[in-house]
C-alpha cells in the first residue's frame, strides 16, 4: 500500500510539473526565427532564393494548455530585387505534454500580410497550419520552440495590377523561437 501511495504522489508531481506554464491566465512574450533556402526550376532555368524571417510574439492561455496569441513579423526573400513581407495576425496553439518539460505544440495562424517588390505593395492574406512544432521548457519562465513543417494558403492581389498570387503548399521551414513566461 505504501508504494501504491508513493507512485500516486510521483505522478502527482510530474503531472503538476508538465502544466506548470500552460495554465489559463499565463502570459508570454517571445519571437522566433527563421531561415530558408528555396529553389526552382522553369523552362530550364534554375533560380535559388534564400528567406530570413523575424516575428515579435504574444500569448495568453484562455485555457489550460489552450494559448491565444498574436504576432508581428518581417521576413526577406532573395538577394537582388528581394520581395520585403510584413505580416500580423492572431495565432491558436495547443500544448500536448510528450515527456516531463517537452511538448508538441500544434498551431493555426491566420495573417494579414503585405508583400513589396520591384516598388510594387500588394496586400493578401494568409493561413498557416504548423503541423510539426515542439517546445522545451527549462525552466518554468523559458520555452525554446522550433517549427519544422506547416501547411500554408497564401493570397496576395492588387486591383489595377495584373498579379494575383495563390501559395498553397506543404514547406519544411525551420525556425526557432524563445518564450518568457510570467
């Protein structure tokens, strides 16, 4: 019976400890970012573009595990004549504990984006899925997360101007993140 007892108070305590920063009222502030490498070949010409990306984030758990957040971000795609996006928008994530202060973290973004090139701005929209994402958390104030695969819909259009771009695609688009929890 005394090992029975102690077992149960063992799984008390790592269950505590799992959902120590996902509870309804924590708030986060953080930023992740992201590197890319994309290439292509059309009409037998090959043209590689690398993407670096930054995004500001925030967070709050309306519910535990359940977080509702909102970020701002910047990324550059290209070398000369680069394409300059500025995106923001609400975010939705799950925490799903997988082992002691390791989590796989699903997440829906939906942005409002504009994307400027050769001096052209064209406004769109976008929806993100992240399919593959995980975080670590250290400590009970830190979390490192890295996003390895996501499902993307990306709209871009401009009355007057003969561009309308539709993105749907699968990517492998590594990124890192850092999370401060109060």
């Amino acid at each position: 019976m005394k090992k029975l007892f102690s077992t149960l108070i063992a799984l008390l305590v790592v269950s505590v400890s799992m959902v120590s920063a996902q509870q309804k009222g924590d708030i986060y502030i953080g930023g992740n970012l992201g590197f890319g490498v994309t290439s292509a070949i059309v009409e037998g010409e090959s043209a590689t573009a690398a993407e670096f990306a930054i995004q500001p984030n925030v967070g709050y758990f309306v519910a535990d595990k359940f977080m509702v957040g909102f970020g701002l971000g910047y990324s550059v795609t290209g070398g000369n004549g680069a394409t300059h996006t500025l995106t923001l928008g609400p975010k939705l994530s799950y925490f799903v504990p997988i082992c002691d202060k390791l989590y796989y973290t699903p997440s829906l973004d939906i942005l409002f984006c504009c994307a400027a090139s050769d001096g052209y701005s064209i406004p769109g929209f976008g929806l993100g899925a992240n399919i593959v994402g995980f975080e670590y958390q250290p400590t009970e104030h830190i979390g490192l997360s890295a996003s390895l695969l996501s499902l993307d819909y990306v709209m871009l259009s401009k009355e007057g101007l003969t561009l309308n771009t539709v993105d749907f695609g699968l990517t492998l688009s590594p990124s890192i993140g850092f999370k401060y929890y109060f």
